[in-house]
C-alpha cells in the first residue's frame, strides 16, 4: 500500500506533515511517498530514526497556498506537491493520497487529474463528527456549495452510506435527509424531490431529520448540498472551541471553580477524546476515480497519521468499487432519474 502525501500542505506544513507521515509509517503496514520541496522534506527526515520504515521522497518544484484560488492552482501550478500526489494515483505509482492544504484546490486538483467514478454526476466531501452515540457521516460538506439537484443527493447518500459501511463499519446504516421538519412534505424543492428517491433505493432511509438529530444520533448519514454541509460544519467547529473557551475561562475565575472542574476531570476527558477530530482521519472525496483524504488545515501530527491511515482503509475496503456497484444497481432498478451531466464539466 502505497500513500501519496502532501508534505507542504496545511498550516503546520512541512514539519507537523513529515512528523505524521513518519508516525504512520511506523504503525501500519504502507509506504509513505511524502511530496514536496524535496531538500526541505529530506533535511527535516534527518531528525528522526527511520529504521526499517519505507518514506521515498518525490520532489515537487510549487506549492499551494491555503487561500489561492482553486482555478489559478489548476492552471498555474501544475508541479504543485497535490497535482503530483494526485498524478502519482493517476499512474498508479500510488495508491492514495493526503493533503491538509487547500481545500477547493485539492477537490479541483483531484477531478482534474483523476476524474470521476462511473454513474457519479457530483462528487462529494465527506465529513465524520460525533454524535452523543458515536459518529455521524456528514455529506455534502463543501465539495457542491449551490445548484444541487434531488438526484445529487441520492447520490451522496449511496455513497454515504458505503462509507459508513467500509469504513465506520456500520452494518446497515442509517439514512437521514436534512430537512427543516420530520414531515415528508416539508422542505425546498431539491430535498421534497430527494425523498421519494431515497425512499425507493436500496439503503436503509429514515426520512427527513432536523438539525438537532445530526448529533443525537439518530442517523448514521445525513445528507444535504455543500452549501448548508459546510456551514454547519464551520459551525460546529465553532461551537466546539467556544466550549471549551469557556471551560477554560470559568476554571480561572475562582478556587472553587478550579475545585469543581477538577473533580470532573474524568468525564472533561472522555468528552474531548470524543470530540477529537483526530481520530476521524480527515474528510474523503467520494466519487472521485481514486482516494483522496483532506485534513484539517491545523491538523496535528496524530491527525495526520490518522489521514493516512483512512487513506489505507479506504483502499483496502474497496470503497470505490462498492460505491459503483451501489449507484450502478439503482440506476437498473430505475430508482434514479437520467443520469445528469455536471454543469462543471
């Protein structure tokens, strides 16, 4: 197994990005191929015993930017460290990629060079938060932020639901499309066409779920367009840090308060193991004809070897061809319309 890393890639990149691949390297059975400016990557390679763990370094002469915009980076930058990740896939010299840079650029990178599975009209960024159970796949986060159309989102949800499957090892998850009420009768025109094909398909579809449910844990999978994915996803980011702003600011206060956290220093933890992002491994583009995993831009060291290795998982697991298997027997069971053709295309 063969994982093409982004070393420049990301807030802490290159050192954080090389820490992790090193980590990864070390616990699972892969290669590491760790792409970027190749005298950088070597010399910070230098500070750690490497043993007999397998890191090849790839050169490569550009980097992105966290904020370039996605369009000059497919244009201009084509021997930037995540176009070579994704032509190492392409040439089948990788079996997978990481990066924790640019999120836009790493999507338009990724359906330049690699494409699109067959039966997918969009693909979608993939997110897995927690939920007061366990976790919650969130599709889409970001990858289509206007123009969804019903079919988009039974597509994300077949796809959802493989990777809930494969990699959260889910045996029969469950289906959620967000909506703002239970009623099959509420919600915009994209999401009131959605239900009745998510209703006919081959998946374990609950209905409409609110807002709420995302993090009780009613659904496994929840659906929406990347417009409304992504600004509950910042917003959970947010709610996330204010928590424990607060937490941190009410320990100051007084003796008493310190005593008071103190005491619930137990749960305090369990609560932040559960919230750790880390431990997720980043976001995949499903849909894509590869694997491709996004990090957060301030990942860590762990969470980038976490990256890597759903990177792995997502190989071994054979997601992809479950996710055209998937979309190719509900297209024969005439559940979903036409196939449609991608405006961005």
């Amino acid at each position: 197994m063969r994982i093409a890393v982004d070393a420049m890639g990301g807030d802490k990149a290159p050192e954080i990005v090389v820490e992790g691949a090193v980590l990864a390297a070390r616990e699972y059975p892969i290669d590491v191929l760790l792409v970027g400016t190749q005298t950088t990557v070597e010399e910070l390679l230098q500070n750690y015993d490497l043993g007999k763990i397998k890191i090849q370094v790839i050169n490569a002469s550009q980097y992105v930017l966290m904020g370039e915009p996605a369009q000059d980076v497919v244009r201009k930058k084509k021997d930037s460290s995540m176009h070579v990740c994704a032509r190492l896939i392409k040439t089948g010299q990788a079996d997978a990629m990481v990066t924790a840079g640019n999120t836009a650029a790493a999507l338009a990178i990724s359906r330049s060079i690699l494409g699109k599975l067959k039966g997918v009209s969009r693909p979608s960024l993939a997110m897995v938060i927690p939920n007061s159970i366990d976790a919650t796949v969130l599709l889409d986060v970001g990858a289509n932020a206007g123009n969804c159309k019903s079919q988009h989102l039974l597509e994300f949800a077949l796809m959802g639901s493989i990777y809930s499957q494969k990699i959260l090892k889910k045996d029969n998850p469950r289906i959620g499309l967000l909506s703002v009420g239970e009623e099959k009768t509420k919600g915009t025109s994209v999401t009131l066409g959605a239900f009745p094909l998510l209703e006919s398909a081959s998946i374990n579809f609950i209905g409409n779920i609110e807002g709420n449910d995302i993090v009780n844990g009613t659904a496994d999978v929840v659906v929406c367009d990347g417009f409304v994915g992504n600004a509950i996803l910042k917003f959970a980011e947010g709610a996330s840090r204010m928590f424990f702003d607060v937490i941190r600011a009410e320990f100051k206060k007084s003796l008493k308060a310190q005593l008071g956290i103190l005491l619930a220093k137990n749960a305090l933890k369990a609560f932040t193991r559960k919230l750790d992002y880390e431990q997720y491994g980043g976001a995949p583009i499903l849909g894509i004809n590869g694997a491709c995993i996004i990090g957060h831009g301030k990942s860590s060291a762990n969470a980038v070897k976490s990256a890597i290795r759903v990177a792995s998982e997502f190989v071994s697991f054979n997601v992809n061809v479950s996710i055209e298997k998937s979309l190719k027997e509900t297209r024969e069971q005439n559940l979903s319309i036409e196939l449609l053709e991608d405006e961005e295309d």
